[in-house]
C-alpha cells in the first residue's frame, strides 16, 4: 500500500462524482490535509458494458487526480444500487480483477445489499469470495448499509458475511447507526459512521462513542460526499466537545491501520 503524510483520512467518499459536479472541492481538500478513499458507485448503470465503463473512469479518474496532488485511493466493486439486469456472477471477477491490480486501489467496495433481492445477494456474495481470494494481497472490502430497513438488511449482511471466515480484519461496513453498531463491532468487523445531514449527525456519534469505549479502535468516520459534498468530518475533526484523541482515531488513525496506510501524526 501507499505511504502518505496526510493528516486526516475520509474513508468513504465519491471522488469521480465530487471532481465532475464540484471541482472547487479538490482544492478544499488538499489545502485541509485530507486523504480520500472513493468508493465505486454510478448513479446510471443499466447495462454490463456501462458498468466498465463507469469502473473505468472512476479509476482513471483516481490516478489523474492523484497525479495532480490530492492524495487518494479507491475501491473497485459493484453497489447494488448498480447491479444491471445482464451481469452474471461469473461476470464479477473478469470486471474487478483488472483494478484490484492498481497500486492505487485498495480493494473492493462499494458493495453489499440495498433491498436484499437475490440478485443483490448472489452478486454480494461473489464480491465475498472474490475479496477473500485477494485477501493475501492486502485487498480490504468496504460494505453498504442501506437508509431504508437498515436494521433488517444489516443483519442480512452480516448472515452473508459469516458464511466466509476471516473476514473480519479486512471488513468495514459503513453507514452504521446507534441501532446497528453493536451488531457490526461485536462481530468483530469495523465499523464506518457516515457524518452527514442525511446519515449519522454528532449527537449519534456522541451516543456510539459513550456506549462503546472499548471498540474505538475499529470506528472510522467518513462523509460519503459525492454529488453532494458535506463538511461534517472536517468540523468534528476541530470540535472541541470531542475528545482529541477520540477524533485523531476516527478521522485518521483507524482508517490508516484498516487501509494499511502510513500517516504523518
């Protein structure tokens, strides 16, 4: 993996989405010292060939602007918001495989359920193994939770999740809640909490760290901005209600052992 001097990490963003609708935004996070991690997600995929095309620019477009100074990674993967109706599962690693091969890359995300179909399962599941495969190769794998019935598919998740073994230390799924944390971290993956308008505010984050003191070395934070960019991270990284060293391990120092990067203190 890559070393970086960056101070601060978010860990779930959409960088291809935030170049394209907010440019200005690139700036804004290299002059505030931020390591990005983009996760692969489009917002129009109906077919297998738009697919590639669209993993394609994501990764072209990490490597351009890594290249101009922003220092950034991605994750490669089918969402399941983006599984279209000609992708077979035997499709999967011939997709991925490619971009799991870039210095750049880190692994395989962003996958997991949004309704729990079985097609949302089958192509999870492949994801899985495929992850597990490269999981020698220090390959992380990055898992979605949805906003609608999110108790009920979180624990579809983590079902499917306990059918591969030794998954747990490559593993974040994110967007978790007050709710489902406790399911997440007591099944001894990490956890992503997603600082939003839309997701998870400061009083969630405040209950989560009061609750579960003694799983705060596996919770990062992240924004998840894309189209929408949010500033939620960078405030709680300056918000003296938090403890110091409790924002330097969800806004840095977690996210660098997970991805396995090196950052400057």
């Amino acid at each position: 993996m890559s070393d970086t001097d960056q101070l601060f990490i978010d860990s779930h963003v959409h960088l291809d989405h935030i170049f394209e609708e907010n440019p200005g935004r690139i700036e804004w996070l290299k002059t505030r010292s931020f390591l990005v991690v983009s996760w692969a997600y489009s917002q129009h995929i109906k077919s297998i060939q738009e697919l590639e095309k669209y993993l394609q620019h994501q990764a072209e477009t990490i490597r351009k602007l890594n290249s101009k100074g922003l220092r950034c990674h991605f994750l490669t993967g089918v969402h399941p918001r983006n599984i279209p109706p000609d992708l077979q599962v035997l499709d999967v690693e011939p997709l991925l495989a490619p971009y799991l091969d870039d210095p750049l890359c880190l692994g395989i995300g962003e996958i997991g359920l949004e309704t729990g179909r079985r097609s949302e399962k089958l192509i999870f599941a492949e994801q899985l193994a495929l992850g597990s495969k490269y999981k020698a190769k220090g390959m992380r794998i990055g898992v979605h939770t949805p906003r609608e019935n999110k108790a009920e598919i979180t624990l579809q998740i983590i079902s499917i999740l306990n059918s591969y073994s030794g998954l747990e230390d490559i593993t974040v799924i994110d967007h978790c809640t007050p709710q489902t944390i406790a399911w997440v971290l007591k099944k001894h993956y990490w956890a992503g909490i997603t600082l939003s308008p839309s997701k998870s505010g400061f009083n969630d984050l405040k209950k989560i760290i009061d609750r579960y003191p003694e799983y705060q070395d596996r919770i990062m934070c992240n924004t998840d901005s894309g189209s929408d960019f949010y500033e939620d991270l960078n405030t709680f990284i300056n918000d003296s209600s938090f403890p110091e060293n409790v924002r330097n391990r969800f806004a840095r120092e977690n996210a660098a052992a997970f991805f396995n990067l090196t950052v400057k203190k």
